[in-house]
C-alpha cells in the first residue's frame, strides 16, 4: 500500500521479448496489471499488424460464445458463474478452445434444425387431428344442409351476409334439389386472429356462394419456439362447382391457411383419425427425447460458456497488446515501450521471467528503464476504502503527475461538510446503518454481483455513506436536532435574563392545560453562570422557543463562513505543497504570498471577528482589557463593519473608550447599545489590511510574467512557468503567459469573495433539511399521537408512522441525501480544489485481465 498524498513515481521503460516467449510474458503482465503499454504501430491500420488473423479468430469464438449463451437464456437456464482469476489459456490450447465452440455450435445448430422440422411434423399432425374432429362435428350437426339451402338462396340472389351460429331448419328443405346440387368442401386450419377477415373477403369475393364454418382450436407448442403460433382455428368450406374450388385455394394461399384433404366417407375418417393418433404418439416420443437431448447439451455449456468467455477474453486482449509491438528487422525479437511503478519495476521483470520460462524459451527478456520528458501518467495506490474518495477526486479532474492529491483531505472533509448540511442525528443514524450492513455483507453482496446500476452506486460508495452517517450523528448532537426534535440529556442549563425585558422577552400566553404556551427568549445567553452552558451543542429548550430560528441562524451562518474561510486557506496552504515540490520560488513569493496576503487580510480578518464576537460578547456585560462589553445584543454588526472596511469610513470608537453606559432601572434600556469598533485603533488597522490586499492584486498578476519575460530577453531557462506561455514551435510568448496569469489572478480574487458566499449554502441546506423534517413531524406522527387512545389510536398511530416512515426515508434522506451530497460535492470541487489542485493529469491504465473482466461483466471498478 503506496501513499496516496502524491501520485507513485512512474517509468517508462523498453522491454525487447524473443517472439516465442512474448506470449507468455504479456499474459503474466495481465495478471500483474501494472505495465500501461504505448502503441507503436500507430501508424498502421488494424489490417496491418502481425496479429490480425488471431484477433479475427477471437471475434468468431467471441460470435459462437454469444450464440451459445443466447441458448442457455433461451431455455432459462442461469450461466454458471466462473473464476475470474483463471491462467490465461496457453497459444497451444486456442485451437482446442476453437474445435470446442465449433462442435457445441454445430450441434446446437443441428438441433435447433431438427427440432424446427419435427415440431413443423407435430404441428401438422396435430393440425390435421383437429380438422377430422371438426369435421365429424360439423358435419353431424347438419352443417351441409344448412350450406346447401344457403348456396341455393345466393344463386336466386336471396342470401345476404352469413350470420355465424344461426342455422336454420332444414327439414322442410326440398330432398331433389339436394341431390341435383353437387355440394363440396375444403377444411384447413388458419390462425385465429385471421378468421374474421378470411370469413368476410370468402363471402364478398364468392359473392356469398360459400358458406363458412370455424371452430377454435389449440395447438401445443412442445418445443418452445417463439415462432410458432398456437393460438388457430378450423374450418369448413363448403360450395358447389370447381370453379369456386380453385378461387377457394387461391384465397386460402393468400391468407397462409393450411389445407387438409379430408375423406367424405365417415369410415375412412375414423381409420385416418387412427392413424393420426398413432403418428402424435412417436412424434411426441421423439420431441421428448430430442429436446431432452439438447437441454443437456444446453446445461452443460452453461457450466463452461463463462470460463470459456474469461478464456477468449484474456486471449484476444493478450494479442491485441502483442499488436501493439514492434518487431526488428530478423523478426525474431518483439520490442515494447510501457509506463509502470518505479517501485514495481522489480515485480513485472519477475513475472517477465515466470512467462519466459512457461514458454521454455532459454533467452531471457531485458527490461530498460528509459529517459523521456513526456508526462507520466497518473497512479496512486487505492485499497476499497480510499477507491470511492478517489473517485470523488477524479470525477473533476486526473491530478497531475506529483501533484498534491485532495483525496487524503477529501476523506474527512466531504462528509464532514456533507453533515453540516444534512445536520440530523435520526437521519444519520438510519444512513449509518445502512452502510454498515453493506459491509456486513460485503462478501455475499460482491459475489452475488448484481447489475444493478443504483444499488451499486449506492453499494460501491458504502464507505463513504458510513462516514456521512457517522458525521451526520456529530453534526446532529452539536445541533441537537434528531428527527426534528431535541434531546435533554443533560438538563437544560437555561435561565430567565429577566433584568433585559428590553431585549429578553418571555411572553407566556394562554397559560392553560388546552392552550399552548408562547415563548420567546432572549438573544442574549442566558443559562445559568454557576454551573455553565449547556455541556454539548445547543440547549434543549431552544427547540420550544417561538424565536429559535433567530437564534440558530445566525449561529449556522457564522459557522459556514470560517468553516469556509479555513477550508480554502487549507486549500491556498496546499498549494505552498505544490510549489515547494516543483522548485518554483517564483510562485512561492509572487503567487502564493499575495495570494495568502489577500486571503488573510480580508476574509480570515471577518473569520477572527467572529470569533471574538462569540468569545467576548457572551454575557450580560464584562470588562475585557479595561474596555465595556455589554453583551452580544451591542456587538458591532459584521456587515456593516465589513462594508465600512471597504469604503474607509469613520467610525465612533462608542464604548471602547472606557466610558459605561448609563442604564436606566424603570425603562431598563441603556442609553446606548451598540458598538461600531471592536478595539482602539481598528479603522486604521482595517486600512492597512485593505491596502495590502489591494497591492497583492498587481503583484500576482505583474511580477511573475514581467519576471519570466526578463529571463527570457538574458536567455535563462524560464522556470517556474510549467510551460505555459510556449507556443507551437515551443518559443517563449509574453502575451500568453499574461492572459494565463490575468485568468487566474482574477479567479483567485473574485474566487474568495464567491466562494465565502458560497459557502453559505452550509447554513440554507441545514435549515431545509431541518425545517422539513419539522413539517413531516408536526402534519403526520404528531396527527397520529392524537389519537392515541384505545384500539382506533393504536391504529392511527401505525398508519401515521408509516408514513412518516416513508416520506422521512424518500424525501429526507434519499432526495435531502442526495442533495447535500451534490452540494459537498461542489463545494470540494470548485471552491476547495480550485486554490491548488490542477486536475489535467493522464489517468495511469495498466494491462490487467481483472480490469477488462470487470468492465466486461458490467461490474465497478
């Protein structure tokens, strides 16, 4: 396990393989995975390199694998799981894997084949059962006659459109014109959404000379294929003439109905009916067995076609690396360039060694380490529980080669900043358990791998779900916030300043056992100065107060802007890392000094301020370094005196002076109560740092290009730049490098104004999520505990807390989640990383079979 403060140090190195064992080699740098190879063949097309024909032989055992695969699914049969970390197959043993698939292709295909022909048997056969069946129904229940009176009305031009189901009487039907009319008939069968419309385009193209009987049948589907219908119908066609015979057949060809020639005689029907039978039973026989036969067939490759899968894979990506060489002119020797760990170096020339001796080749590989002044790509070495804080960095950007990596910080500071909006010790504790018995079941969860996107989003990022639980808890307590109500552990600590009706008013109305009470309290502190605050966040009794928000707002807003302003001083801090690192003192004194300079004179100047407003203004009145401080209510304001900085005003030092204020015992008011100065002098102080902060500016933005353009004129290597300012042809230019300073100059200077404003949404999220929980609270459970007597409250109660339940997972934790999360995100990505991280670095991807299975199988990373 490497550092992952900075990226590893990388090589690039020339490895020269003999053709024989080059093989081998690559497939045990495959399951290293820690050589990253360069194409040296660029130049050629993939139809001119020396692999060609491998690779086209793994795309056709790739083609019969998904055929083969395609049947298993098919017969809805599971592919059994196989072992990624299985050897690479062998050169030798590609042509056995070959003969392989194509016998179990071949002998699906041949399957498939007869299977279609015996199931075209059985539907036939089944096809015709049913027509003699029909026909001996039809025919008894005196469907000729009812034909022949209905051809004889159409010839005298009396028949109108057929009315299926009606029969009329026939026995008043004339017996000589029956035998002088020579009635015939067709039987077939036809699907049954069909019927209708045959029936109606028979009795317009026929003009109602054929008559039309239709029973539905069923026909099984034994084997299964999904192009074979069974839903049909049988019918009966009776007419006179054969003339009408042929447009009959014409019609029953352009509807794809099968005809089926049935005897007349009633004898000779039953004999075929027997005959039939007998045929359905060995069809049936042989069905069974065929498809028998090929299940297995089936089963067993789903055993196989995975580890057949992994085989192919390894293989085909083992000569696609190989094409990827170049070979020298005796052809005998293979030539490959690949970036890896320094630190590695020693491991890959082992496993160089273990190919070559698989491969029995008796020249062993040489592996150089070359010089270059191309940049390396970026590596760091990541257990699971770093992976998914990584991957929260690389989402903005790939550090740079040796850069300062922002995930060691990110791993305390994103859910850190995460709880300080979310902020619900109940929420927390829900999110926290749930991450916890993901890693509980880590093991079973990674080896049932399911595809599922979301659930391995959320499963994927489990360590970083458990510490914003965690930190959501610590947040939540210091707020004591936990489902939007408050916890008295420790007793309230609260007490009445009830010398300050001016300021501290406590208005109890309608005092009553059905009334509520109405308070609201004092802005100042006010618990009781013997036995102090109240031990851990804020105090219980906040939660009742009518006032609570003007007193838990100003608190969250104040904290968002210094954990804002010490976040990116962190950030400026870290790129004083950089600098260092790189050996760039013209950045370190004309960018990082100015940068720091303006950074501290205004903004971590407000953070001090509040500190001391809650440091010395937290009781009723005090004397501090013989100076009056009459308590948080007299403060100067922040704003106000943050825009007087900027603007130069003058100010009244008020009370700094020494001077008391008078206050008056009947209206209890003091006759002042406002500060405009913190301490003596302070204006002039504040023009001092207002004036550096606005000379920093030009120095960030002049010195260094005006430096660099020196050194150039006395032709000195330009340091410090990291070539910016070079043009194609890699000459200095001035009018670049100045735009590229003036970019970030102004960045960095609006950056902190925008940022710090940004870092407000700590203080909004916080509230949100806090005030909607309220809302879930007060409109559901509480209308639940209502009604919380007898059977119809126990009732009520169950009902209004799964609601409650419900909406507090989907919308507070799930959507607030989400969103806090999105915000955290932001806040490390622009406001925090933007002050020293670079993030235009060349993402490090070894060789490794393990990666392109996991890619392949749709599994993370």
């Amino acid at each position: 396990m490497g550092t992952i403060f900075r990226s590893e140090w990388m090589s690039l190195c020339q490895v020269f393989l003999q053709t024989d064992s080059a093989y081998a080699c690559v497939a045990e740098l495959g399951e290293l995975g820690l050589a990253q190879f360069r194409d040296l063949n660029g130049d050629a097309n993939n139809y001119q390199r020396k692999f060609v024909n491998e690779i086209r032989r793994c795309d056709e055992m790739e083609r019969k694998l998904r055929f083969i695969e395609e049947e298993v699914v098919k017969d809805s049969l599971e592919v059994d799981d196989a072992n990624m970390y299985i050897k690479a197959p062998q050169p030798k043993e590609m042509t056995e894997l070959e003969a392989n698939l194509e016998k179990v292709e071949e002998e699906l295909i041949s399957i498939n084949a007869n299977t279609k022909v015996l199931q075209k048997n059985f539907t036939q056969l089944m096809e015709m059962r049913a027509v003699i069946e029909s026909v001996k129904v039809l025919l008894d229940s005196g469907s000729r006659m009812h034909a022949a009176q209905s051809i004889s009305e159409a010839a005298r031009g009396e028949a109108g459109p057929i009315q299926v189901g009606i029969t009329p009487n026939f026995d008043q039907y004339d017996k000589e014109n029956r035998e002088s009319t020579e009635l015939k008939f067709v039987t077939g069968v036809i699907q049954r959404s069909k019927g209708a419309t045959f029936e109606r385009f028979l009795w317009r193209m026929c003009r109602g000379k054929v008559f039309v009987r239709m029973m539905d049948i069923s026909i099984p589907n034994v084997t299964g294929l999904a192009d074979v219908p069974t839903e049909k119908a049988v019918f009966i066609l009776f007419f006179s003439g054969e003339a009408l015979r042929s447009r009959v057949k014409r019609i029953c060809q352009g509807f794809h109905a099968e005809i089926y020639n049935c005897p007349d005689n009633v004898v000779e029907r039953a004999s075929l009916l027997v005959q039939i039978n007998t045929q359905v039973e060995d069809m049936q026989s042989v069905l069974n067995k065929t498809l028998e036969h090929r299940r297995r067939v089936v089963l067993a490759s789903g055993m196989n076609v995975k580890l057949w899968s992994f085989k192919v894979l390894k293989i085909k990506s083992i000569f696609h690396t190989l094409n990827m060489f170049s070979i020298d002119v005796t052809q005998k020797c293979l030539i490959a360039e690949c970036w890896m760990p320094t630190a590695d170096m020693s491991m890959v020339m082992d496993a160089l060694r273990r190919g070559t001796e698989m491969s029995g080749s008796t020249v062993m590989p040489v592996l150089n380490e070359m010089e270059t002044h191309e940049t390396p790509p970026t590596y760091f070495k990541l257990n699971k529980f770093t992976l998914g804080f990584q991957n929260i960095v690389d989402a903005y950007g790939i550090a740079n080669y040796r850069e300062v990596n922002p995930a060691p910080w990110t791993i305390i500071s994103f859910p850190f900043l995460f709880a300080c909006m979310f902020g619900d010790a109940g929420h927390g504790i829900v999110m926290f358990l749930t991450a916890l018995l993901f890693l509980i079941f880590e093991k079973k969860i990674i080896a049932a791998k399911i595809k599922d996107e979301i659930f391995n989003t959320f499963f994927g990022g489990r360590y970083v779900i458990i510490l914003m639980g965690a930190f959501s808890i610590y947040t939540g307590t210091l707020y004591n916030d936990f489902y939007s109500k408050s916890v008295n552990i420790f007793g309230s600590k609260w007490t009445n300043p009830i010398n300050y009706t001016d300021l501290a008013v406590w208005e109890v109305r309608g005092a009553t056992q059905d009334q509520d009470l109405d308070f609201t309290f004092s802005p100042n502190p006010a618990f009781d100065h013997d036995s102090g605050p109240y031990p851990w966040g804020v105090d219980p009794v906040w939660n009742l107060a009518k006032n609570k928000l003007n007193f838990l707002n100003p608190m969250k807003m104040k904290m968002s802007i210094c954990i804002g302003i010490s976040q990116m001083f962190f950030g400026v801090m870290l790129s004083l890392l950089n600098h260092v690192y790189n050996r760039s003192w013209l950045d370190v004194i004309f960018v990082f000094i100015p940068q720091m300079l303006f950074l501290c004179c205004i903004f971590v100047y407000l953070c001090i301020q509040v500190i001391i407003k809650w440091l010395f203004f937290y009781v009723d009145g005090k004397f501090i370094f013989g100076n009056w401080y009459p308590g948080s209510n007299c403060a100067p304001s922040l704003l106000i005196g943050l825009i007087s900085m900027f603007m130069m005003k003058s100010r009244d030092d008020g009370f700094v002076k020494g001077n008391v204020p008078n206050y008056d015992d009947e209206t209890q008011q003091f006759d002042q109560c406002y500060l405009q100065l913190w301490y003596p002098g302070q204006a002039m102080a504040e023009q001092i740092l207002l004036a550096v902060a606005v000379l920093s500016i030009p120095v960030m933005l002049l010195v260094k290009p005006i430096y660099q353009l020196m050194q150039h004129k006395r032709g000195v290597p330009i340091s410090g730049g990291h070539g910016h300012g070079e043009d194609d042809t890699g000459e200095f230019n001035f009018g670049d490098v100045m735009v590229y300073q003036a970019i970030h100059t102004i960045e960095f200077a609006l950056g902190c104004v925008s940022h710090t404003a940004s870092y407000l949404r700590l203080w909004a999220l916080s509230l949100a999520h806090a005030q909607l929980s309220e809302v879930l609270w007060d409109m559901l459970f509480h209308m639940g505990l209502t009604f919380s007597t007898g059977y119809l409250g126990a009732v009520m109660i169950f009902i209004f807390f799964s609601i409650f339940a419900v909406l507090s997972v989907s919308i507070l934790i799930l959507m607030e989640g989400l969103s806090a999360f999105l915000h955290a995100l932001r806040l490390h990505w622009v406001e925090f990383q933007s002050k020293f991280y670079g993030g235009t670095g060349i993402a490090f991807e070894p060789f490794s079979f393990i990666k392109l299975i996991r890619l392949a199988e749709g599994l993370d990373q």
